[in-house]
C-alpha cells in the first residue's frame, strides 16, 4: 500500500473528465427556453420519464455513502448491517401511494419543496419553516458524507491530502451551478452503469476466487465467534432495533428534501408508480453490496489506517486488477457527485423558496429567485467540504444520524398532511418541537461500545436506544427517531384535540381535495407555477 | 400561490375532476410493508440456500415480493384509469 497505484489513479481521472465534460453539456440537454427559472434549474423542467427518473432516484438514495459504509457495517457487525436491504424492501409500497398525492398537489399549486405544501395546506408559516430549516440541517452532513466515500477511495489509491477533495468538488460546484439538476440525471447514467459492472463481476469473480459462499458465510461466522460481538444472525434483543431502523429510515428517506426533488422531477404519476416497483432493483444490488463485507473478511482483507469505510475499496484492490479495480473506484466517486449534486439543490430550494422569499425578500423576481439558489447550492457545497477539512468525519457521519432521526419529525406535517388536515397546525409545530427534544435525547443517551463491550464514547454512538433506559426491565433496543416519532404524533394527537376544544382558529386550507390526485392531462396542472411563472412562457412550454 | 384565497381552491376543483385513489388492489402493497418487518420470522440460519443462511436469501426475496406486488398494484391502477 506504498505509494500511488497510477494505474487506478489514470482509470479513475479519466471517468471523472468524461462526467466533467458531461455535466457542463447537461445545460444544453433536453434544454428549455429559459434556465434561469428556478424550476428549471431546480427541477429539471419537471419533465423526466421513467429512465430517467429510475437513474435521478436511484443516484440519490443509493449514494457513494451507502456503498462504503454498508458492507463496512457488515464486515464490522455482521446481520445488524444488513437493515439497509428491508429498508429499501419497505420503502417503495409504503410511499407507493403517498408521493403521487405530493407530485399532484405540487404540480397543481406550484410547489417546490416540502415546505411549499405545508407553508398552504396548513396555512402554517412557522411550520413551513421549521420544515424547511429541518430539511437544511439533515441534508448538509449527507452532503458531507458523500466526500467520506470520496475519501475511502482517495485513501485506497494512495492519495491523501484535502486537494483531491476540494477539486472534485469545485468541478461538482461548478456543473451543478450552470447546469442544474441536468447535471446529476445525465450523470447517473454513467455512474449505474459503473456501479452494476462493478457489483456483477465482484459477485461472480471474488466467491469463485474464495471458494464458494459457504466459505464467505464461514469466514464471517468465525470472525464473529471469536470477536465474541456481531454475528451472522441478529441477537434477540437486537431485533426490535432491526425492525424499526428499517421502517423508520424508509420513512425519513422520502422526507429528505432531495428524494422529494427527484420525485416532483417526475413527468407524471404513472412515471413514478413504475418507478416504485423498478427501483427495488438496486435493493437487489445493494444486498449484494452488503455481502461485500463478508467476502472482505473470508479473503482477510484489511481497512487502510485502521478507516472502516476503506474496506470495499480495499478488498477490490486486492481482487481485481488494477484498470478494473480503477473502474469500481470511478462507480464510488461518481456515485458520491450525483447525491451531493441533487441534495444541495434541494437544500438551496429551501433556502430560496422558504426562508429567502418567505423572510428576507417578499418581493424577489423568478430571476432573483433561481440566482439567490444557485448561490445558495454553492455555499451548501462549501460548507460541506469545510466540514470534512476542518471537522473530524466522524462528526459527519453523528450529524448524518441525527439527520434521519430529525428529518422523521416532519412526517405529521408533510406525510400525514397529504392526507388529512385534522391535525391543528399549531398541534403540528408542538409535535415537532417535542419530537425533536426526544430525538435529541435519546441519540444524546446512546454511548458506543468497543467490541469487548466497553463505553468508547459516552455520547451519540449510535442509533440504538436501550428500552432499559426509560425505566422498563429489558435490555432490548429501538431506533431513537422512531421513538421520538411517537412522541411527536402523541403530542400533536393531543394538541390537537385540545385546540379543536377550544376552537383555536387552523387556518385555510390552500389546497383542493381533487389537487392530491391530479393526472397530467388535466388542466389544472402546470408544468411551470405561478408566480414563478409568466403566462406567455407556460403556454409557450405547453405547445 | 402562497397567498390563495379560498376561491382559487374552487376554481381549481372545478377544472380537475374529483377522482379516488382508493383501490382494494393496494392492500396488496401491505405484504412487502408488513413481511420485512417481521424480524423473528427469518432471522434463522435454515433453510440454507447456496450456501445463503435464510436471514440473507430470504430478505432479497422480500425484494422479489415487493417488485410484484408494485407492479401489480400499478397496473390495477392503470386499468382503472383507462376503463
């Protein structure tokens, strides 16, 4: 590991100037007349098909992250790291009939982002921005974690040092900055292909080269054993955790602000129905990825510096050649653009729409508008490379678990809303306020345990709430923004009951029952909304 | 937009016609809900397959139920769209 395997190195330059390339002639792809609309910057014209959609979606949830830290979670604690594969089982058929509601109502009233929705349909400034400064807050260390899976690569190949970083990101910056959300759909295209060579050569070629999956799985359970922590099945008291890790991250997923993105990117209801039941294709390829992680430890195989999430890149070095393993390196870094690229547009359309519009400048211009979150998509990025340099990235990846625990406490208002109002909306920002303190709480309580079962660090360890804590005689474990999920729809349930009795006023509702289940071809949906919009430029786009 | 009066919402029920998404085939998507959730139904190491311990093949499985029973479902509301 001396050194810079320059073969890698050369392979790996060379996909990231084609990607380069293709990100700046993305403005000129399936191009509108004005880019300087922030939904068509934004939103890529609200104009995807399902290919597309399949390729913007799937870059966005299965991020370069999820392709480091998985498998590393796996060759680290055996079963427990494998939820990621029921996590995305449960996700599609659960929101299966939830984004179609989302994806009609914005396309009726000109929404954006989540906070657009509930900013109307609870007549709920505060609530509005709440959401909006959640969405903000859970994105920025995703972001950051997308540069750790940059890192683990980088570190493989023998390049160390924080220039890489800044100027894989700078180029990222710069094509999502004249480009949009072009940049990243055209993008993933390259970076599936990538991703799916990769996976199926590893599959086939390292279990033959090892002896079969028998000895993969043995390989595990003897690591195991002896460690005397993790296995190759869940402990009893692990299960709970398992279960509700799965569901409540399959629920934050579709609150993150860039998954809504992708969503509203959509051309029409039907293309994201087909895409609920193609996109579990890359569950398959994920569940695949996770079982690198044993392969890494029947084929003995060593992180670099002691850096867990090293471990893929690692063993792909050791079984591939080096032109092949430079490829597979390509899948990871490319992989971490896409996400990045997608998630700071979304967090800058928050930043636009519901913080900037809603407080700063009431009267901006659509020009003004699409400006002010183009800069804002690039302070998110600077922000998040600074994160990485200046902070340690295991702060990153604490902040990216808070992230999910956080980003579930908008689900009252932005999931539950879609379908009913009956929730008060001074209820809803109670709720949050009290999901919010449990989250914090519980993450707070978690400490983490070295593998003979000592504290290592007293705090933020984890994601696993021991039940024993709130008093019950168990040693049993629950995700904590699951449980502060509860807290929070308790105390909105019965605020709002309280509000209702005394006829505090709720507001009204911007929206019309008929909105949620809107098809394209009715006339009230509009590719481009108002007041981002002139009339003259939404008959021209309609033809 | 942000500042609708209640008018505009009838204006715009108006144009779009009042449709259901209910439909009895989405109580189909409940199985790749509720099956994945069911942690102490596989986590066991038999029946092996390949050289899979169940815990493993049978969550990509789950995968499997989950693209059919979508499909399904999409499809059912396509029919009802059209017809």
């Amino acid at each position: 590991m001396d050194g810079i395997n320059t073969v890698e190195l050369a392979v790996f330059i060379a996909f990231f100037v084609v990607v380069t390339a293709l990100g700046f002639g993305a403005a000129r792809w399936r191009r509108a007349e004005n880019l300087m609309h922030l939904d068509e910057w934004g939103l890529g014209g609200r104009s995807f098909g399902t290919w597309i959609t399949w390729f913007l979606i799937g870059g966005d949830i299965y991020t370069a992250y999820t392709f480091v830290a998985v498998p590393a979670l796996v060759f680290g604690a055996g079963a427990a790291g494998f939820f990621a594969v029921p996590y995305t089982v449960v996700v599609y058929p659960l929101i299966f009939l939830v984004v179609i509601r989302l994806w009609s109502v914005s396309h009726v009233r000109g929404f954006v982002t989540p906070a657009d929705f509930v900013r109307s349909r609870f007549d709920s400034p505060t609530m509005a921005l709440l959401v909006a400064i959640t969405g903000i807050v859970a994105t920025m260390p995703y972001i950051a974690l997308q540069l750790v899976g940059i890192e683990a690569v980088l570190k493989t190949m023998g390049v160390t040092g924080e220039l890489p970083i800044i100027v894989a990101f700078l180029i990222l910056a710069v094509y999502t900055y004249s480009s949009g959300l072009r940049a990243p759909a055209l993008i993933a295209f390259v970076k599936d292909t990538l991703i799916y060579l990769t996976i199926i050569v590893a599959v086939i070629v390292i279990p033959t080269k090892l002896g079969g999956w028998d000895v993969v799985f043995g390989a595990a359970e003897e690591k195991f054993d002896l460690a005397g922590s993790g296995g190759l099945l869940l402990p009893g008291t692990g299960q709970l955790q398992y279960a509700t890790l799965a569901l409540g991250s399959a629920l934050a997923l579709f609150l993150y602000p860039h998954s809504i993105t992708g969503a509203l990117a959509a051309k029409s209801r039907g293309t994201l129905q087909k895409n609920m039941s193609l996109l579990p294709v890359y569950s398959l390829a994920l569940g695949f990825i996770a079982l690198l992680g044993f392969m890494a430890i029947a084929a003995g195989t060593t992180p670099v510096d002691g850096d867990g999430n090293t471990i893929v890149p690692a063993l792909f070095q050791q079984m591939f050649p080096s032109w092949f393993a430079g490829i597979a390196f390509a899948a990871v870094g490319i992989g971490a653009l896409v996400p990045a690229a997608i998630m700071s547009i979304a967090a800058a359309n928050l930043f636009t729409r519901n913080i900037y519009k809603e407080y700063l400048k009431k009267d901006a211009t659509p020009t003004q508008e699409a400006k002010v979150a183009k800069l804002a998509s690039l302070v998110v990025k600077v922000g998040a490379v600074a994160a990485i340099i200046f902070i340690d990235p295991q702060f990153s990846i604490d902040l990216q678990l808070i992230g999910g625990a956080i980003i579930l406490q908008t689900l009252p208002s932005v999931g539950i809303g879609l379908y009913t109002r009956w929730l008060h909306r001074g209820a809803l920002v109670a709720g949050w306020t009290a999901g919010m303190l449990t989250a914090l709480w519980t993450l707070y309580e978690i400490p983490r345990l070295g593998p003979d079962g000592t504290v290592v660090r007293e705090h933020f360890g984890g994601s696993a709430f021991s039940l024993g804590k709130l008093g019950l005689d168990t040693s049993t474990t629950v995700y904590a923004g699951f449980l502060a999920l509860l807290v929070n729809l308790v105390v909105a349930v019965l605020v709002t009951v309280a509000l209702r009795a005394m006829k505090v006023d709720d507001g009204v509702d911007g929206t019309a029952d008929s909105d949620y289940t809107a098809e394209r071809e009715d006339p009230s949906v509009r590719d481009l909304p108002d007041p981002l919009d002139s009339a003259a430029g939404d008959a021209a786009r309609r033809g | 937009m942000d500042e609708q009066p209640p008018a505009a919402s009838r204006r715009a029920a108006d144009v779009a016609p009042r449709r259901s998404d209910k439909n009895p085939w989405n109580w189909l998507l409940l199985l790749p809900i509720v099956l994945p959730l069911l942690v102490p139904l596989y986590n066991r190491r038999d029946p092996e397959l390949f050289g899979w311990p169940f815990f493993y093949w049978a969550q990509l499985a789950f995968v499997v139920v989950g693209v059919l029973t979508t499909t399904l479902v999409h499809r059912a509301h396509q029919r009802r769209k059209q017809g």
